[in-house]
C-alpha cells in the first residue's frame, strides 16, 4: 500500500515561481495551488487539508499577511505551518510575519536547498506536534478512565461499608439509597437560596450525596443487644445508642491521622456527627442549635427521619408517606431547619418517589 503523501499548498500569482516549487516539490508531496488569498483560504477545507502552505506576501485580492490571519484563525490544533514567499527583506515585515504565526519566510528568488530543507524541516515539526498531541491526548484519557476506575471502587468500598453498619440495625442497602438521593434533592432544590448558597456548590453536592451513606458508620461501635432491642431502651443504653455519632467521627478522623484529611471525609465526618442535632437545640451529641449546624447534617436529618417513618423497624410499623410528611411538617423549626422542611414539603411527591424506587 502506497504511504499517503503530505499535502503542500502553494499560493502564489505568479506562473513562474509556481512552476519552480512543483518542480522542487512534486516528488515528495501532493501539491496544490492557489493564485489569490480567496482560493487559498478554499483550499485550507479541502479533504485532507493542507499540511503546509507556501504564501506569497504580494496577492492581487489580499495580502498575504491577511491570509495567514484568516487561516491560523480557522485552524485547530495542531496549527498548520505557513512559510511566507517573498522578495521583501524588511526586518519589520519579517516581524509582522511572525507576529501573524508564520513559520518561516523563503525570501525570491528561491533557493532550491533551502526551499526543500526548510519544507521538510516544518512538515517534521507538525508530525512531531502531531504525536505529541495524540500522546496526550492518550494519556488524558487514560488518566481519566484511571480515575474513573478509582471513582467507582471509592463508591463500592463505601457503599459496602454503610450496608454493613445498617444490616447491622435491621436497616438494608436501599436505606442508604434513598437517604442519599433525599439529601441531592433537598442540596439541590436549596443550592441558590441564602445561608445554603455559601456551601451548596455542584463539588459539594456530589461529596454529599457520596458521603451521606455513612452518616451511621458509627453504628458498628454499638452492642447488638442494644441496636437490635425491639422494646424501649433504658436511660443507660440509650446513651450508648447516642454515642454512634462518636464513633462515627473518631472513625472518620483515624482514616484522616492514617492518610490526609480531603473535602469528601470532611463532610461525611460532619454527617455522621452532626445528623442527629435538632434546630432548638435540643439533639444530640453537642445540642447544637439553629445554623450552628452544619448544613449537611441539617439535610441528613431530615431525609434520615422521614426514610424512618416510611420504613419499618423492629420497635414500630412503617408510617404511609401522607402521614410521614405531617409528622415532620409538625417539627418544622424544632427538630427540623425551616427551610429545609419547606424544601421538603415541596418535593415531597419526589420523594415518595424516591422510596418506591428503592423500596425495600
């Protein structure tokens, strides 16, 4: 099979020095010519474009100056090299050249060497950038589909981990589906409204709905004769219960001493410590109150209730959806933010979307 040839376009008006460079270049190259800047800029469409164009400075419609404007204007990456023909050896005309992005300038009458020398030179250049650029862009990709790759098994190790803790509750692997698609709903539909829009950027949002699944990590730190209790829990145990919230952070700040804090631990400490605290100041484990919160505790809160009401649990029956939303409309600015609840019982359809599609 014959290798393709590159492809060299010549513009000039003058039959002479056109028949000189196909004489020097026909061998070689596929040539193609062109008599004025309108041609020219034609020819650059062509299927294959030119590799390389030989441009006249003196056009009888445009200068040459304007056409190498015109085409590294058009052209992608990588440019195509533009060697300036001409019989002027001004300095400042040179300059102006090279501001334009010309490669080179072959002053008439012509050298055949250096014509042939200089063609090749930058017909090398443009196959090196060419590699180059292809090499990188294989390396992007590959970058990418690493980091995908290292992506989805962060969001399996997760989601693994969580399941493990709510299995441990009675709790299954569509608790943290939905709880984590309540949370990117209520971030979502919150996002530009003051007091959220400082935290709610789109990085945010996806950290949080990544990071909502542990919010209970710290679950595996309670005994199971208190986890698992179907009746009401003493004064004693239900201390214990509470401290899950504890053992969630410190499990959180271990991996943090171990390998380096990032945005994404950062914000599943600050669920898994801050979900139960309730906007009076009455929850636990600090009594925080009202924006003392931190907002994603605030949104876990609520979309951690509610999935509990809709849900049955060894001590009480599944609430319907209806009823689940009175309930938490009721505690609206005790238990809960008054705008997060006011976000909820605007998307409270999806909601109860949300549960069919990950019913249990």
């Amino acid at each position: 099979m014959t290798e393709k040839r590159e492809k060299v376009l010549i513009v000039d008006d003058e039959r002479f020095y056109i028949d000189v460079l196909v004489d020097l270049l026909k061998d070689d190259y596929a040539l193609v010519i062109a008599k004025n800047g309108a041609q020219a800029l034609e020819r650059m469409h062509d299927d294959p474009s030119p590799d390389l164009v030989l441009l006249d400075v003196i056009l009888p419609d445009m200068d040459g100056y304007e056409v190498c404007r015109r085409i590294k204007a058009e052209n992608g990456l990588p440019p195509v090299p533009v060697i300036f023909l001409t019989v002027k050896s001004d300095v400042d005309d040179e300059i102006r050249g090279f501001e334009l992005g010309a490669a080179d300038y072959i002053t008439k009458p012509m050298s055949p060497p250096i014509v042939k020398a200089r063609v090749a030179t930058q017909l090398a250049l443009k196959r090196g950038c060419e590699a180059l650029l292809q090499h990188n862009q294989l390396l992007e990709e590959r970058v990418r589909e690493r980091t995908r790759e290292i992506a989805q098994t962060q969001d399996v190790a997760i989601f693994c981990l969580a399941s493990l803790a709510e299995t441990r509750d009675n709790e299954t692997g569509n608790h943290i589906r939905r709880t984590q698609n309540y949370v990117r709903l209520l971030a979502e539909h919150l996002k530009d409204k003051k007091g959220f829009r400082e935290v709610l950027d789109e990085d945010f949002i996806e950290l949080l709905f990544k990071s909502a699944p542990l919010h209970d990590i710290g679950k595996v730190g309670v005994p199971d004769h208190i986890l698992l209790k179907p009746g009401p829990l003493s004064r004693e145990e239900w201390m214990e219960m509470k401290r899950h919230t504890l053992y969630g952070k410190q499990a959180i700040e271990r991996s943090e001493e171990d390998f380096g804090t990032t945005t994404f631990l950062h914000i599943a400490k600050e669920i898994a410590y801050s979900h139960h605290e309730k906007w009076d100041g009455s929850g636990y484990p600090l009594g925080l109150k009202g924006a003392d919160i931190p907002v994603a505790g605030r949104l876990m809160a609520l979309a951690d209730v509610y999935d509990a009401l809709i849900s049955r649990r060894v001590y009480k029956v599944a609430f319907p959806h209806e009823q689940a939303v009175g309930m938490i409309v009721a505690e609206r600015g005790r238990h809960f933010d008054p705008d997060v609840t006011d976000a909820f019982v605007v998307l409270q359809n999806d909601f109860h979307e949300i549960s069919k599609r990950y019913a249990d």
